[in-house]
C-alpha cells in the first residue's frame, strides 16, 4: 500500500493558554490511530504524517473522532497532503509582498464547512493593515501590517466572520517548514 505524506493543522491548540496539549501526547495519538511516521512541528496543532489513505478529507474526519475519544475535546481538523502543500508552495500566493519585521503572511485552511464570502477579493481594510490577497475553495490567504495597529487577533477575527469557524489558519512560514 501506498503511503501519503499528509500534514494535520489542528485548531485551537496552544494558543493563548488554551487547549493545552503536549505534543508528544499528540504524536502518541496519532500513532494509537494507525498512522505511520509521526512528528509534530512547532508546539501549535502541527502533526506530519503518513497514511495509506488517498481521501484527505476522510483523513480529517478519523482524526478529529480520534482526538475526540482520546482528549473528549473537538478539535478543527484540516489535513492537506504534501503534493497539495507544494501546490500551494509552487503558486508563490504572497508574490510581490515585501516582507519586512512587521509584515505577516497567512494562509487559512477553509473548512468542509467553507460559507461564501461576501468581500470583494483581493479585499483590504481601510488603513491597509489587514488585507485578503486570493481565495480558493480551499484556503484564503491573507497579509497583516502590525506596524498599522490591529494585530492577529483581530485578523483572525474578520477571517472568521467572513469564512466561518470551522477554518484553521497559520503563518506561512509554518507552512514552509512542513515541506522541508
């Protein structure tokens, strides 16, 4: 069988004081679930992978029930496969931002639940701080200035308003980090 290297972004975990997991706990759950070399990345809900199934999504399912039953928390689930992460890598989303200490880049992983969104892409906020470069039917991605003020939480907020709950996002470099 054919193995998949796929990476879990979990919701919610480890952020302000909340949902405190260890990431050795997590790796161990998802060795009890039958996947295969297991390793998490940075101390955030970052889980990479193998699995002998092709469906990600049903990946995202058995892993939120699996989490379920081991923490009796739920957890948001979205699962990418390394070949889509490429993808995404390869499409260069941020092209043409300048980074800079204050600049963030962001990438959301959009929900089975995904609503339309009601903005205008690519959509900014009246002083410039926060804008929404693309959206796909799986990810939007997304800048913020911190040097204009409002900070991530705010961000996530108005990602949130707009794409629903059921969306987990993260910095772009952490994504990057899952492909090396």
């Amino acid at each position: 069988m054919e193995m998949i290297p796929y990476v879990a972004f979990l919701r919610g975990i480890n952020v302000g004081g909340h949902a405190l997991v260890k990431m050795a706990d997590l790796k161990k759950t998802f060795v009890a679930m039958g996947f295969k070399n297991v390793r998490t990345l940075l101390a955030s809900g970052n889980v990479l992978f193998e699995s002998g199934r092709a469906d990600a999504k049903a990946v995202a399912g058995e892993i939120a029930a699996g989490l379920k039953k081991s923490s009796e928390k739920d957890f948001g689930v979205a699962v990418r496969s390394r070949r889509d992460l490429e993808k995404l890598r390869s499409a260069d989303p941020f092209e043409g931002i300048a980074v800079t200490p204050s600049i963030r880049l962001y990438v959301t992983f959009l929900g089975a639940s995904f609503k339309p969104h009601t903005l205008a892409i690519p959509f900014s906020t009246p002083q410039g701080e926060f804008r929404i470069l693309r959206v796909t039917p799986t990810e939007a991605f997304s800048v913020l200035d911190l040097a204009k003020g409002k900070g991530t939480p705010e961000a996530m907020s108005r990602i949130e308003k707009e794409f629903g709950s059921d969306v987990t996002t993260r910095n772009w470099n952490t994504v990057l980090k899952a492909l090396r």
